[in-house]
C-alpha cells in the first residue's frame, strides 16, 4: 500500500456522504499532517473489508457506486497521521462525562473518547476545559474501566499539557467541555504517540460521530404524524442499529423519537413514540425501550438555532451507510451476488420529474450567492436520494413558466457541475408552455423549433450533450405523426416517448397499440422507429406508497412489472422558486428507492434501454 502526503494548502477533508476522518485532518497547531506509515497496520487491519468490498466490485453499477464511495473515503482518512508523530482521537461519545469517581455519566454538555487502550509510558497531550464536575483524563486497569486514576482533574484549561502513563493503567478515557457551550472555548484535543499498538483495539474509534442530519422543515407529533412548521425540523429514517444517542428540545405536541417498521411514514409505531414535553432531553441507546419490530427512528427538534444552537445526533456513522446502501459490508459473497443480479436483471426503474423549469429561475436568481447547483433545496433533495440509494432523474423541461421565467435565460455558471453529474441527472423535452401540446393545430415546423429552442438552452446549461434525455413525456401526452418526426429527425432527436399513467390515448398511438401498452409497459414502433414506455400512476395519486409498490408485485402487474416509468411534476416537490420542497414527495419517492433496490430493480433511463 502506497500512502501519499498532502501539502499545506489542501483542504481539510470534508464528506458529503457523512463520513468524518477518523483521527483529525490537522494538529493542535492548525497544521496540515502528512499521511505518515505509522498507521498503515491500523489501516490494514481496520479496513481490510472496506478494501475487499472496494477490490471486488467488478463492474460499474450506478446503485452501488456509494459502496466505493465509502470504501474510498474510509480507506483514504484513516490513513492521516499528525506532522509531529501522534494521532488525534475524536471525542466521539457526545453527552458524557467523566465524573468525580472517573466513570462515564450523562451529560449534554461534555463529550468523551472511547476506551483507547495504552502502552506503559505512552505519551498523551491533552488540550480542552473543564467544569467542576468533570475530568479531563483518567486511566484504568481493564478495559471495564476498574481501578480509575485520575490523570487530569476537572475545572482546569489545558493547553496541550503532556501526561505519561503510569504502570497501573492500560486504558484511557479522555473528555471535555464540548465547545459550542463554552464562551470563550479551548478545543478538546487528544493525541497519542503514534506508536500505540493497542488502538487497533479501539474499534468504536472507526464508527460514532456526532452530526445533525435535520433535513426536513416539518416534525412527526404525538400521534406520529408529519406535521408542518416552520419552527421544528426532523431526520431521514435512521436505522434503529446506527442510533446512538441525540441531545434535542421537545414539545408536548411533538415526539422527539419516533420508531418505525420499514422506511415509510405510514409505518410509525405509535406506542412507542418518545413525546418527551418541553425541555432539553438528552436520549441515549442505553436507556431506550426499543419495540421488537422497530427497524428505523425519526428524531424531531426545534429548528431556531438562535435559541436551540446544540441539538445533535451521534450515530454509528458505518451502521447507518450499511443501512442506506441496503447491504452488509462484512458479507463480500452477498455483494457480489447482489451486484451480478443487479447488473444481469432486465427490470428497471426511472423516476421523473414533468413541468421543470422553477429549479432553473432560482438557479439564475440565485447564482451570486449559491456556490452548487445543489444549494437549490429541490435538486439538493434528489441528491440525498442519489447518494443514498443510486436511483437516476430526468426533468422534463418548460421553455416558458407560468410566472414568465425563460428556460434560455438560465445562467450557464453551474455547466461543469451538471456535466459532472450527468450519469444520474438528465433533462428532456416537455413543451413550449402549459397551453402548447403537439397536436393537429401545431405545426411539425412549429413542434421541430421548440425542441431545438430546448437542445440549444440546455446544452448551454449543462455544459454539453451528455445530460440530455432523449426519451421523453410531452405535454398532455400529445404528439401527432408528422411533428414527432420532426422532433426525431433534428439534431439530437427523440428516440423514444414516455406515455400516459392512465387509460387515455397518446401521440399517434392507435387503440390497438396503447391498449397494448396499458397492459404490457412497452411497444416497439418499427415503421417510426420509436419505442414507448408506459409512465405507471404518477406519485401525487398515490395515497399510500407501500400499497402502491406491493401491487407491483402480484399477478395482475406481472406484464407491467418490468419497465416502473415513476413521475411527478416538480410543482408536487418544488412548488414555488426560492422556496422550500414538499417533504411528504420528497419520502415516497426514497421509499419508491428503497423498494427498488430490495426487490432487485437497477436504476436506468428509457433511452438507454433503447440504445441498447
């Protein structure tokens, strides 16, 4: 294994996907380390199967990529040693002190290692504060913490003050004042001579960190019930194995944990709802009466940091990705047969979005001051369900909105982002505007314009042709013979078209062939040279989502179960520029993910079923 260095000027490691560097990316100078060879057993040792999982991938599959995403990030920072030859531990046990007698006890305010296990004369430097009633560093015979010895008493500031360790000790736990609730702060800080043997013992170094993964602007109530406001805000389903502990303002109105069977709303275990009243709460795993068929927790805070700054999550942050991923990392056998069936099955799933055009104006309106295309809270969404699970987009364009926003007048800063992201984002044809379908009174000259009007734009926006979507659902479903050859014939043209969710006719479809379709998901058009590819009941008509995906897997969908053509439109989870995505679409379509995956479904697009 060849491990790299890093100069002064790279950046700190950041994640997007929630894993944090294992030991820090700089030393109590603020200096950037060099990726040293003192942790490269560890490294070994620690990741042998992220390595593994990484090395036995095989072929690219869209639904998999985050496994190498996490095998990559986990591999990469773990390898960060400090300049000066020690190695930054993370306090990772949020909500803990070490009290008068050296023991670990609840309390929101402090945080604290886990057990590290130490050599005889090990060299320790410490730096943070504490308050009357915890210490900084104390040692122990066994790793049940027997024998405490305080080594670094409570109300004391330090400032990197080395501690050797005696005979008697042969585990270390360290702890502090958690910043944020101190005035005028010292961060808390432990490194430890890098030739520690014992930390490949320290396992749970590898896996909690604290986090705040409040994404949504509404809250689950007493009766478990999502319920908007503009003051309270909510999580992701997390999985009941990941949840470590939370530090979270409540309401009586309000259950601050809430547990469920599957990753669906309707799915809440009422009973068990944690309605804790108004107050700091502190929940921890330990004290938890978790129901048997429990399988995922929501947690609900107030959102108004100006007086709720410190709520928190701690998870088992390899839990909770094995969770979202649907696999288990430790089961190379069971990834491999999961990627050879993904990879071999002829069943797919699409999801799209018809009448896109709000995400472009606030994407202009906002381009001074958003840094990404996924500043945008609607395509901020879709990527949290992306990274999560795998699953591809298309948005099916305006090139005028009700509102008078111009699709070509969209600012061409974020090109390279969507060129970047174009393996899973993708933009089609939709129609001039809400009045204009592609019927007898539209001229195919008329029809041939505006889809070229929308190849230019886009091309434009996204940096290229890579991010175009060349199956796609017009408006109304509508489009005579001769002006979907000239959208065929142009530039770019189509090659296939989305039809409706519903019994009606579409484009020039004769009765025998869209009732055909209506049963059977896809037809051939040999003599046009189209394939089309039936759009299932668009998710805002669909009351319950589990109920909507079960059906698909009984007898009277077997003919129409092959090719799941999901849509909505983006008024359903982006309904107004600059503002805020509906959460209830935002969760059917991750459920719709999630099922997909279980049930042996690959993410894909029509058109490339076609090209294929």
């Amino acid at each position: 294994m060849t491990l790299k260095t890093i100069s002064a000027t790279d950046k700190p490691f950041t994640s997007a996907i929630g894993l944090q560097p294992i030991w820090s990316t700089q030393n109590t100078q603020g200096q950037i380390p060099t990726r040293g060879l003192g942790a490269e057993n560890i490294v070994n040792e620690n990741f042998s199967i992220l390595e593994q999982v990484k090395a036995d991938k095989g072929g690219s599959t869209k639904s998999l990529q985050q496994v190498e995403d996490l095998a990559n990030l986990a591999i990469d920072n773990t390898r960060q040693i400090a300049i000066d030859g020690t190695i930054n531990i993370l306090f990772t046990r949020i909500g803990y002190m070490l009290n008068s007698a050296g023991q670990p006890t609840v309390s929101g305010w402090y945080a604290i290692t886990e057990p590290i296990k130490v050599n005889k004369g090990t060299s320790i430097y410490y730096s943070g504060q504490n308050g009357a009633s915890g210490n900084a560093l104390v040692g122990y015979s066994d790793i049940n913490l027997n024998n405490p010895v305080i080594l670094l008493g409570s109300s004391g500031n330090y400032n990197n003050t080395n501690v050797i360790t005696p005979n008697e000790v042969n585990y270390i736990i360290a702890g502090g004042l958690r910043p944020e609730f101190v005035p005028t702060p010292t961060p808390i800080s432990l490194r430890i001579d890098s030739g520690l043997s014992g930390l490949k013992e320290s396992t749970k170094l590898l896996t909690n960190r604290s986090q705040t993964p409040f994404v949504y602007l509404n809250y689950i109530n007493a009766s478990g019930v999502v319920t908007s406001s503009t003051d309270w805000t909510r999580t992701y389903f997390i999985d009941i194995n990941a949840f470590m502990n939370a530090y979270v303002w409540g309401h009586s109105s309000v259950s601050n944990l809430a547990y469920y069977t599957d990753r669906d709303l309707s799915t809440n275990i009422t009973a068990s709802n944690m309605v804790l009243g108004a107050g700091w709460h502190f929940i921890d795993r330990s004290t938890m009466t978790i129901p048997a068929n429990a399988k995922y927790v929501i947690i609900s805070t107030s959102k108004n940091l100006s007086y709720f700054p410190n709520t928190y999550i701690t998870l088992n942050t390899i839990a909770q990705m094995q969770s979202d991923i649907s696999i288990n990392t430790s089961d190379i056998s069971t990834i491999k047969q999961s990627m050879s069936a993904i990879n071999s099955t002829s069943k797919f799933m699409h999801m799209s979005f018809d009448d896109t055009i709000n995400v472009f104006a606030d994407l202009t309106a906002k381009a001074s001051t958003y840094t990404s295309i996924f500043d945008n809270p609607f395509f901020k969404a879709i990527k949290g369900i992306h990274d999560r699970h795998g699953m591809v987009f298309s948005f099916y364009c305006w090139l005028e909105s009700p509102t008078g926003f111009i699709l070509s007048n969209t600012t061409t800063k974020f090109a390279n982002e969507f060129k970047a992201n174009s393996n899973w984002m993708k933009f089609g044809f939709h129609s001039r505007n809400t009045s204009t379908s592609y019927g007898n009174s539209i001229t195919p000259e008329t029809a041939k314009a505006d889809y070229d009007s929308f190849i230019t734009s886009i091309v434009a926006i996204t940096g290229g042709i890579q991010s175009i979507d060349r199956a796609v659902r017009l408006h109304n479903f509508t489009g005579v013979l001769a002006s979907m050859k000239a959208m065929r014939d142009t530039n770019i043209g189509i090659i296939g078209l989305l039809t409706a969710d519903d019994s009606r006719d579409s484009y020039f479809l004769s009765v025998a062939d869209y009732t055909y379709i209506n049963a059977h998901d896809r037809i051939i058009d040999t003599v046009n040279h189209m394939r089309f590819f039936k759009s299932e009941k668009r998710l805002e008509n669909a009351a319950n989502i589990s109920t909507y995906l079960s059906d698909f897997l009984t007898p009277s969908f077997a003919n129409m179960s092959n090719d799941l053509v999901l849509f909505t439109h983006e008024q359903q989870i982006y309904p107004t520029v600059s503002g805020v995505v509906t959460t209830a679409m935002v969760d059917k379509i991750e459920a719709c993910a999630s099922w997909a995956y279980n049930n042996g479904y690959r993410f894909d697009y029509p058109m490339n079923v076609v090209l294929r």
